[in-house]
C-alpha cells in the first residue's frame, strides 16, 4: 500500500547550507538526503516537499528525478516564482499551502496559531530548519507555566527528521 510522507528544506546544491548541516560538501548533502529518501519512499509513494528545495534558483531541480515516488511542493520563501515552470517539468503538483485530511494543514512557513485554535489541528511545516515552535503548559506541581514543544505543529526540515520524509503516523 502507498505511503504518504512529508519533508522540508531540502537545499539542493547549496554549500553555506550543506556546512552548517555538518557535510563537507553540498554533493555529499545532495546524496545523503537521496539516498535517505529512496531508503523509504516506494515507486507508488506520495511525498510533501515543504518547500526550499533549492536556494532561489532552479538548477538542482534535476536531483528531484533520483527520488522515488510522486512528489507534491508546497513552496518556499526560497523557492522563485518565475522558476515553477521548470519545476513541474519534475514534480506532480506545486501549491502554496496545502489542507490536507480536513484538519492538517501543510505550509513552509508555520501559520498562526489561532489558524490551528479554530480551523486546523497541526501544522506539518518546514523553514524553521533544526528550531522547534514552543508553547506553554501549566504546571501543576510547580504552580507556573512551563516551556513545552508546541503540540500543534510537527517540523519536518530536512535536518529535523534524519533528512528522511516521514508519514502522518511517523509524526503525530
């Protein structure tokens, strides 16, 4: 049975990028991150990009071609419009958000929290890169509000997730 699954912020050839991931070249980043995804995503697989899959340029896109499955973009704020044409020319669909299952909603960028409060449950999202969207919950025993992982939004930068796309059941 196919699989859905999301990622973000792939950065395809872009070096300064690739260094503060910790590789020594935006090559070797290139392939990790193919060889991540074609270790999970299947020929019949469904995959979200959630934007960034260059750096405000369209050579790169050639890179899309080597992993496997159907792919869907969301873009990024680095993502160019003028460079959509190309990108379909390796892609199933390019959108700017997307409502997913009724009450996710998958974006770049994460929405405002009032958008989960009354219209969404989770955010799936990317261009936070290694950060992590932080709430608050009361605590009983210490009487305050302590510092927690926001539960309503689910970060899948490339760098977040071990540079492997994650299902809906990965994630939540």
């Amino acid at each position: 049975m196919a699989q859905v699954r999301f990622i973000a912020d792939l950065h395809f050839n872009h070096e300064n990028c690739a260094f503060h991931r910790g590789f020594a070249t935006a090559e070797d980043m290139n392939n990790h991150i193919i060889e991540q995804w074609n270790k999970v995503v299947h020929k019949k697989d469904v995959t979200y990009i959630l934007g960034d899959i260059t750096m405000q340029k369209s050579s790169g896109y050639e890179l899309l071609d080597k992993l496997n499955g159907l792919k869907h973009v969301v873009l990024g704020n680095h993502d160019r419009r003028q460079d959509v044409p190309k990108l379909l020319n390796h892609v199933a669909s390019v959108g700017g958000a997307i409502k997913y299952k009724k009450k996710y909603m998958l974006t770049h960028i994460p929405i405002h929290g009032n958008e989960l409060k009354y219209r969404f449950s989770i955010n799936i999202h990317g261009h936070v890169h290694a950060n992590t969207i932080m709430g608050y919950e009361w605590d009983f025993l210490r009487g305050e509000d302590t510092e927690v992982i926001h539960p309503n939004y689910r970060n899948v930068s490339a760098e977040n997730i071990d540079y492997t796309p994650k299902t809906l059941k990965e994630l939540i």
